[in-house]
C-alpha cells in the first residue's frame, strides 16, 4: 500500500475530512479511543482491544505525517485563514466610513 493510501485508510479510521487541524485530530482519536477501549467497556473486549489497536496505529500514521509537513507562514498562506473580522479590517480598516478609522485629532 503506497503513503496515500495508509494515510486516506488512517484518515477513515479516524473519521477525518480531508482538512484537519492538530487539534482537531486528537480530539477524533481521544473520542474513539473513549468509545472503543476495552478497559473501558467490559463487553467484546477481543473486538474492542483490536479496534483501539487499530485507532493508535491510524492515529501514529497521521501523526508521523504531520510531524513532517512542512507549514508554510508566507503572507499569502496566513491570509488564507483569516477570520471574517481580520478580513475587513484589511480590507477597510482605514476608510472613515467603512473602517474603524479614529482620527488623532481631538474634535
């Protein structure tokens, strides 16, 4: 199986869209985890002890991935995940009629 596919495979297993954040993914994996244990839960522990070993594998497959992309902190990437407040303020934050423009002068 190539890199692609062990990851799309983990990705499954997690339950993970094709974007995610770090936080996004533990919290996916210590929710599965919670449910799945067998520690936790006395019932089928066989099937839940093999699906808890495949969530940590799943788990260690998205995480080495992670650990060696590579982030991009160029303006344009950045920009990209703006929030709807830093938008407008970039875009009108100096106008006097659309922006939060205060004068310095006093009135």
């Amino acid at each position: 199986m190539g890199k692609y596919e062990e990851i799309k495979k983990a990705r499954g297993i997690l339950g993970l869209d094709e974007y995610a954040t770090l936080k996004e993914i533990k919290n996916k994996y210590r929710a599965l985890l919670k449910e799945w244990h067998p520690d936790l839960h006395k019932k089928n522990k066989a099937v839940r002890k093999e699906k808890t070993i495949e969530i940590i594998n799943a788990y260690k497959t998205i995480m080495d991935y992670c650990e060696q992309y590579r982030f991009s902190f160029s303006r344009e990437e950045v920009e990209k995940y703006f929030s709807p407040e830093e938008l407008w303020a970039k875009q009108f934050g100096k106008d006097p009629i659309w922006g939060n423009y205060q004068d310095d002068e006093p009135a």
